[in-house]
C-alpha cells in the first residue's frame, strides 16, 4: 500500500512538471518547414536558402508580404542561371508568430544546412533567431527588423531597412527644413519600444535643430479613445504632430485628430502604411510618413512592380516586399563577389557592399551592418500614397 502511495505521488509530480514545461515552451515540431521547389535538393546543383518569417499565428497575414518578396527574387535569379552555377532551393520556416518560435525555426535552419538566412520580419523574432545563426556562422539578413540592438548580436547578421534613430533623425530634419515646423508634439505607444524608441530619437534632433517639443503623449496599445491625449495637443497647437507607431492606432490618432479640429501637420514612422485608409479613409489626406520603399520610374522599380502585380494582382505593394526582394538579392551579388559559397566568405563579401544597387536605394553597410542608404518621405493624397521627397544620406 505504501508503495502504491509512493508511485502515485511519483507519477503525479511528473505530469505537474510536464505541464509546467509545455506552459513554458513551444513545441519545436510546430516550427513547420515549407519547400518552396517542384524539385528535389540536390547538392551537386541546387544551394538552401532558408527564410524565417510567421506562416501562422498572430503575424501571418502581416509577414506574407515579407515572403512574395523572396519568392520573386529567387524566381528571377534561379530563371538568370542561379549563383555561381547553382539554383537556389528555398525552405521557409514557420516560427509561429513568436521569438522562441524563431530560434526553433533557426535552429532547424541550421541542421539543413542552409546558406544563408533572409528574415525575420520583427525585431523580437529576430532577436530569438540572430544568436543561433551567428553562433553557426551563417549569415542572416532581416529585410525590415529596425531595432538597433539586431545587428549587435554579432558579425553575422545584417539588414537591409533602416535602423529606429535614423528615421527619427530624418523625420526631425523634414519637419524642421521643409516643413519649417518649430514646435512638435509627439504620441507614443507606451507598449511599444518602438515607438519610445523612435520618438527618443526625434526628440533629439529635433531639439539640436532649435525646434521646441511642447508635449509627449502617451497612449496604450489597446486604445482606441485618444480625445484626452489631442484635447491637450490641440491647447498647445504645434506647428506637427509626430506619431511613431502602427498604422491601425496611427490611423485612428489622425482621424480622431482632424475630427477634433487640430490643423498641424502630422508624420509618421515606418510602422504607417496604404492600409491606414480602411481605417482613416479621408482623414489621412496632407498626412506625411517615411517609407523603405516607393514605386518610382527606376527600371529595376518597374520591373519589380510588373513581377509583382503578375503574380499576386495590382494590389498596393508594401516595403516590406521590396526589401525582402532587395535582401535576396544582396545575398546573391555578395556569393557572385565572393566567388564561394562558404559562409565566412559570403559573411565577408556582405560586410563588404559598396553602392549595392536596389529598388529600395543605394546600399552600403556601415560598421555595425546597418545599411546606409536612401529614404522616402510619402503622403497620403486622393487616397493614394505619393512620393514627397527622396532623402539621400
């Protein structure tokens, strides 16, 4: 009897301890991997290229953009003869919406033996992924993670979009000189170290510009009521109002601003896109925020735009597609430059980009793989978004 009290203590201790664990992990075997080929891997023809970005979860629809991108950049090189002789054989990981769910899906990445690493889309999943694949010596490249701390992880990792304090210095200096806005109010997503991030940035700026910011105003992620935040804004009636943060929250900050009756001109971050028009319609018009990417008269811009409508219709392309377009791209000129396809080589020959030419700009990496490159200030006008101005660093 005793023992049987002893067995029952036993295995009821282990299913708590099981439990507990599940509560606190994600099941690698969800981390799904998804062969983009028709055809079989083959080492002697073929090199892997893995991409990580959220094929389920929370992010899913946000991330697809992320992936058409890649699909059109190896598309267009494998039907160019590849790399070096080889075509390029794409696996996609899934990393569930989550960071941990990105170290797994980097981790799997690693074992296949992949190249090269485009993704993730998030900073936070690329903050779980960067450490395995620079542990692994395999160069990684986010198309759109802007938090600075990214690249920081190690030698190894990259990006192809501009960093937070950029587009806050370069949205201070098109408030401030075209604009010629000397006071600023800003609204910051208290949730967000994005936005905080951002805002920190163009306060600084804007501040060394002999520009006044006559208030900060903080908002939750989960509001959808800012009247108390604009009531305040509206008192102090600042030459623009700057708004650091996703499109739908941004989206209804400028609806609920000019409903209110505030005339300053608003900017935004990249964290805006088109879509805030299903949410701000004709509020948005006037409205400037800073982009990646922009469709212009560029011939490589043009034949983009003609890949990308013939294979997912003449919907408004988002940056997020064309760096991740541009980031595939850079990997193949930095193997080409290489003339290897070892990873040390690759890793180098990255660093090494000089006046990389993209769609999304002029690419060269300074000495913490950031990019330096060109940035797009848009409007909203006729419920379009139009290029204002092109910003070369």
């Amino acid at each position: 009897m005793q023992i049987k009290k002893i067995l029952f203590i036993f295995l009821l201790c282990f299913i708590l301890i099981q439990c507990k664990k599940n509560e606190n992990s994600v099941d690698s075997s969800n981390c799904t991997k998804t062969i983009e080929t028709n055809n079989i891997f083959n080492p002697e023809t073929n090199i892997r290229l893995g991409v990580i970005f959220s094929m389920s979860g929370s992010e899913a629809i946000t991330n697809q953009e992320s992936v058409y991108g890649v699909k059109l950049a190896v598309e267009r090189i494998n039907a160019e003869g590849g790399i070096l002789g080889k075509k390029i054989y794409l696996s996609i990981y899934d990393n569930n919406s989550t960071a941990i769910g990105s170290k797994l899906a980097c981790e799997q990445a690693v074992k296949d033996g992949v190249i090269g690493i485009i993704g993730c889309q998030y900073s936070s999943h690329s903050l779980g992924a960067a450490p395995i694949a620079q542990a692994a010596g395999i160069p990684m490249i986010s198309n759109i993670s802007t938090n600075e701390d990214v690249t920081l992880v190690g030698d190894y990792i990259f990006r192809v979009c501009f960093i937070d304090s950029f587009q806050g210095i370069i949205i201070s200096n098109f408030a401030y000189k075209e604009l010629k806005a000397k006071t600023a109010s800003i609204m910051i997503n208290a949730d967000a170290d994005y936005s905080k991030e951002i805002a920190k940035y163009f306060k600084e700026d804007f501040t060394k510009l002999s520009g006044i910011v006559i208030g900060e105003y903080y908002f939750q992620a989960v509001d959808k009521d800012f009247s108390n935040q604009l009531s305040e804004i509206k008192k102090n009636n600042p030459n623009i109002l700057f708004v650091p943060a996703y499109l739908k929250e941004a989206a209804l900050i400028c609806k609920q601003a000019r409903i209110m009756g505030i005339t300053a001109a608003i900017i935004g971050s990249d964290g805006w896109s088109h879509k805030m028009l299903k949410y701000a319609g004709e509020y948005l018009e006037g409205c400037y925020y800073i982009n990646h990417w922009t469709q212009t008269d560029d011939k490589k811009n043009i034949e983009f735009v003609k890949e990308y409508y013939k294979s997912y219709g003449e919907i408004e392309i988002p940056a997020i597609a064309a760096l991740a377009y541009d980031a595939v791209f850079l990997l193949s000129d930095a193997i080409k430059r290489a003339g290897s396809f070892d990873k040390k080589f690759i890793r180098d020959s990255i660093a090494n980009t000089k006046n990389f030419q993209g769609i999304t700009g002029t690419i060269s990496f300074d000495k913490n793989r950031n990019p330096v490159k060109t940035a797009f200030i848009v409007k909203f006008q006729n419920d379009k978004v139009v290029l204002d101005k092109i910003i070369i660093p």
